[in-house]
C-alpha cells in the first residue's frame, strides 16, 4: 500500500523523529522553516471528504502499519506529536528516495 511511486517511499516513524529533532522549534514553525518546508495542509474528513484543520495541523503518515492503523507525524502551534490512526483517513504523505 506504498502511495509513493517507484524508488520513493513513506519514511519509518524513526525517520519522522529523526527528522523532527532538527527543527529549531517543535511546532507548525519549526515543521515549515525545516529543509522539508513541511505545510499545516490539515486533513480530509474519512466520512465527508471536507477538509479540517487547514492552516493550523500538518498530519503526515509514515510506513508503520499495526492492523488497520498506521503511524503518522503530527503539528500545530501547540508542539509535536506521533500517534496510529485509521489507514482510511485522508492525511498527507511526503516520499523519501530509496
């Protein structure tokens, strides 16, 4: 289920941590002033396909799966965080070269 395409892929939660520890801030400023110029792009309602937090909330998946769910990079103005949701909720991907 890799929505990169060929020789590109979603990097491990390692490599979302990794990266994130670089940032001067751990936050929505810190994402977008990296080298990656990470956006708050929000999120597609899984039910309704409306788009929520665009502007505050960058959501981004990594390669992790666990069962239905999969590990993603989250940031707003309040910090930084890492969880598992649902595979079926639209969130932003970034492909790293292989």
């Amino acid at each position: 289920n890799n929505p990169c395409p060929n020789g590109y892929r979603l990097p491990t939660m390692q490599e979302w941590h990794d990266e994130r520890y670089t940032w001067s801030s751990q936050d929505e400023n810190g994402a977008f002033s990296s080298i990656l110029k990470l956006p708050t792009a929000g999120l597609r309602g899984f039910y309704n396909g409306k788009l929520f937090d665009a502007g505050s909330a960058g959501y981004y998946w990594s390669s992790k799966v666990s069962l239905e769910d999969s590990g993603l990079l989250c940031f707003d103005r309040s910090g930084t965080t890492s969880f598992s949701r649902y595979r079926s909720r639209a969130y932003s991907v970034r492909c790293i070269k292989d």
